[in-house]
C-alpha cells in the first residue's frame, strides 16, 4: 500500500499541528453555541474524530453521506444523499466538516439542504482546500491546507475505495490510475 505512493505531502505531524490551529479558533467562535459538528462521511471521519477532541466547548455530532465521485478521480456533479442526518437542524448552529474542496459542488449542495431546512447558521470547516478547481463560488470558514490541482489520498481521503486508512496524506503513482 505504501509502496503506491510517489510522495507524501503532509505528515501525521503537520496534520495534527493544522488540526490543532483549526479546534483553536473554532473552540472559540462556538463558545456558548453548542453547535451540531457534522461530518461529511466517508472522507471526513479521520479529520471529524480528530478535529472535536480539538474543539473544546459542548457540541453534538451527527453524519451525513453524499455520492460525489464514485471511483473517478473526477466530479461527476451530481450529489445524493446516501445517508441522512438523525437529527434535526433547525434554528441550530452547524459546523459541517469537510475532508477536501474541489469544485465545491458536494457542499454547495449540502449548503443549500441545510437552509431549506432552516439551519440557524452554518459554517464550513475543510482539511484540504483546491481553490484553483472551483466550479461554484464557496469558500471555507475554517480552511487547513490549500492544494495545487493533485488527487490525494489518506488520512481518510480515498482513490476507488483504498488507502483512507493512510495516516498521512499524498499523491498515488501515475501508474497507479492507469492500470
Ligand atoms: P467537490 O464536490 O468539491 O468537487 O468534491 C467533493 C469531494 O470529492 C470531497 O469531499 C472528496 O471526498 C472528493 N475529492 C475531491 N478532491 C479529492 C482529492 O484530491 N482526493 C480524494 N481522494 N478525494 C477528493
Ligand atoms: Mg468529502
Ligand atoms: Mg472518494
């Protein structure tokens, strides 16, 4: 599995260091908001488990999974929800929590679900930015690391499925997609 990487970009340690600054702000602007933290699965359940030992004020969490890009390194466009949340949103404070952005069209979606259910506010926080692939206009309230346009993987980020249990994040050998 290693042996399929051709170069790590972010260590564990530089992670949990950006993780750290990310639950630093958020513990403060959340104060007093008792905020529903949800995760967009599956990408984000490393950096969800991560981030809210991170963020120290009370908080509930909740999971929601979309269909974005199936085993394509690309976006197809079309979101689904394939796993909804268990609890209801209205008049609350939602942090969703996104592993990467790319086009933005899987939380411009989600956005647009959670105000037609009348979310209080909602904010963005994402591990991993791609501004320069964006096809929607959205930004993160809370973003990590911005990225040059590379497909990654690890840290729970996968390519048809695999290497999500990588705990560092990298780009996969050419080879790799073409067989
Ligand atoms: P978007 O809708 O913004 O184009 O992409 C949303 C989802 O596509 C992300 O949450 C993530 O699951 C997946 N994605 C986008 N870029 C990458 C990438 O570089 N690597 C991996 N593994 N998934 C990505
Ligand atoms: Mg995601
Ligand atoms: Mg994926």
């Amino acid at each position: 599995m290693y042996s399929d990487i051709q170069e790590v970009l972010f260590s564990e340690e530089q992670i949990q260091e950006k993780i750290k600054e990310l639950g630093e702000k958020l513990s403060n602007d959340f104060e007093g908001k008792n905020p529903l933290v949800i995760c967009v699965l599956k990408g984000a359940f490393i950096f969800m488990a991560d981030l809210v030992k991170q963020i120290r004020v009370p908080l509930e969490l909740d999971f929601m999974a979309v269909s974005s890009y199936g085993q394509s390194t690309k976006s197809s466009g079309v979101v689904k929800i394939i796993k909804d949340l268990d609890v209801p949103v209205e008049g609350r404070h939602i942090l969703i929590v996104e592993d990467i952005i790319d086009s933005g069209l899987t939380l411009s979606y989600l956005i647009d679900v959670l105000e037609r259910r009348n979310a209080k506010t909602i904010s963005v926080v994402a591990l991993f930015n791609k501004p320069a692939r964006r096809t929607v206009e959205l930004e993160p309230d809370y973003a990590g690391y911005v990225l040059p346009d590379e497909f990654i993987v690890g840290y729970g980020l996968d390519y048809a499925e695999k290497y999500r249990n990588l705990p560092f994040v990298g780009i996969l050998k050419p080879e790799i997609y073409t067989t």
